[in-house]
C-alpha cells in the first residue's frame, strides 16, 4: 500500500510539474500575443478553442456523468467563476499594466494563500515539513524575480495591475481548495467541459465591450496556431493535470508547484526569446526545487 501510495504521489507530482511548464509556457506567449491581441480575446478565444477540441473526446461522459452534473450544478458553477472565468482574464489584462517580475512576485504569494483558504475552508493545517518547503521555495522564487539583488527588489511598485493579479491568483487559490473540499464522481474531461461551459459566457460581454472599444485582430496563421496550443495545452492537458494533483495531494501541496511557474519561465525565455540564464536563475531553482522536495516530505 505505502508502494502504491507513493507512486500515486510520484505520477501527481509530475503531472503537476507539466501542467505548470504549459502555463509557462503560456506566459512567454500572453507577454507578445497582446501586443496583437486584446487580453479578453485572448482570454475568450482560448476557451472557445479549448472546447473546440475537448468536446468530441467529451461527449461520451457527458451523457452518463449528467445525472451527477445536474445534482451537483450550482457547486460545479461556483467552480467555474474563480478557475475559468476570472483567473486567466485577469493575469492576461495585468500583464498589461505591470512588469513581469511584479507578476512573479505576486504568483509567489499564491501557496500561503492556498495555505489560508485551505485551512479557512477545509481546517486543512499545513505540516511542518510544508510549510518549510513553502518558504525555502518562496525564498528561491524572491531570488528569481530579484535578479539576486536587493535593490531590485526594493524598487518594486504596486500598481493597479499587480491588483489585477492578486485577484487572480486568490481566485485559483479558491478554486483548488474549493475543489479538494467537494469531489465530485464525474469523468475528468466531463468535469472541465462542464466548467468550461459555466465559466465562458462570463468572458464574453467583457470580449464584446473591448471589441466595441479597440476593434478585432488580425487572424492570421501564426495567431491561429497560438490558440490551438492555448486551447489544448494550458487549458485542456493543464487543467487536467491540476484538478488530477490536487485531489491526490490537496490544494496545500498542489500550490507549491505553482513556484516552478518563474523557473519553468526563465528557462523557456532562454530559448525563446534569447533571455540571459544567469546564476541566480540556477541558485533560486534549487531552492524550489529543494522546497518542493521538503512540502512532498509532509
């Protein structure tokens, strides 16, 4: 049993490590597409693409999951505001009004966020070992974000889009513990189409209203393939992986992989767009890697 249960841990954990690589990834992407593309188009065509592909693989489940999707609607609308509705909406439109090293610094708040909604909501106390890793991994994340210089990080300003994605991150910090506290018996892929259908509809007055105000964008091939990879990696595999990590390990654990997102950024950065990795990169990445090992521990 204790052979079986670390293996669920193992197979969590790395799935977790992937779904946070895709949104990575997806902030090397959001940095430039929104020089082309409003953040609420963004924001809205990423989950129209996302249902584009996950409904054909869907639809089977749907049909025997509904008994259970229509007892448990009102819960499974609740979850559909903070995870699909507001978190990605909002990093999207504040990455436009402040630096992404704020926005870092800001995502390192969101495990002692998840640690309070978790305790709030589920009386989910951290363990020892936990709440070590959190901060030796919050201590690399600082490392990060600060170039390994104090006066960096002294010059740091918040802004009203630092505000933006303090919302952000407590909304997803919300939704994990909120979706540790009630599981519901559906398939995966049936749960986030669900979510996706609840959660989208809001997004959309918001595309429509920004529309009005700074017209379309220009759907050529390159923006076109930009949202297929935002539909199916960061939105479909990622979010799969998470809902899947957190109810094996609980939101507390889950949130401390959110500290690879500076790292796994860094790292794509480097190859994408040229970025410099220099020796901080490597000092604060083991020390998440290190806090990351202490929080499985627990």
């Amino acid at each position: 049993m204790k052979k079986q249960w670390a293996g669920i841990r193992v197979t969590a954990g790395c799935g977790l490590a992937l779904a946070v690589f895709f949104w990575g990834v997806n902030n090397v992407i959001a940095r430039g597409i929104t020089l082309e593309v409003r953040p609420m188009a963004v924001s809205f065509f990423r989950w129209v693409s996302a249902l584009v592909f996950l409904t054909p693989f869907a639809l089977k489940n749907l049909k025997k999951d509904m008994p259970v999707i229509l007892e448990n609607k009102g819960f499974l609308f609740l979850l559909s505001i903070p995870s699909v509705a507001v978190y990605n909406s909002l990093v999207y439109v504040g990455a436009n009004f402040t630096t992404a090293t704020n926005i870092s610094l800001m995502v390192a708040a969101m495990p002692a966020l998840t640690l309070g909604f978790a305790w709030a909501i589920n009386r989910e106390a951290p363990g020892l070992f936990n709440a070590l890793g959190i901060l030796v991994s919050m201590a690399g994340v600082v490392i990060i974000i600060s170039q390994g210089s104090w006066q960096v990080l002294s010059r740091l300003e918040l802004n009203p889009g630092d505000l933006m994605i303090l919302v952000a991150i407590s909304s997803w910090a919300l939704y994990s513990v909120m979706l540790k506290k009630r599981p519901i018996p559906i398939s995966p892929v049936s749960f986030l189409l669900v979510i996706i259908l609840l959660g989208t509809p809001f997004i959309l007055p918001f595309y429509l209203w920004e529309y009005a105000v700074y017209g379309g964008f220009s759907a050529d091939g390159k923006v076109f393939w930009i949202f297929v990879f935002l539909g199916i990696c960061p939105s479909i595999l990622s979010y799969l992986l998470w809902n899947s990590g957190v109810r094996a390990l609980g939101a507390s654990l889950a949130s401390v992989f959110i500290y690879l997102v500076p790292l796994s950024t860094s790292i794509i950065a480097y190859f994408v767009l040229g970025e410099r990795i220099s020796l901080f990169h490597a000092v604060g990445g083991v020390l998440i890697l290190a806090g990351l090992i202490l929080s499985a521990s627990s």
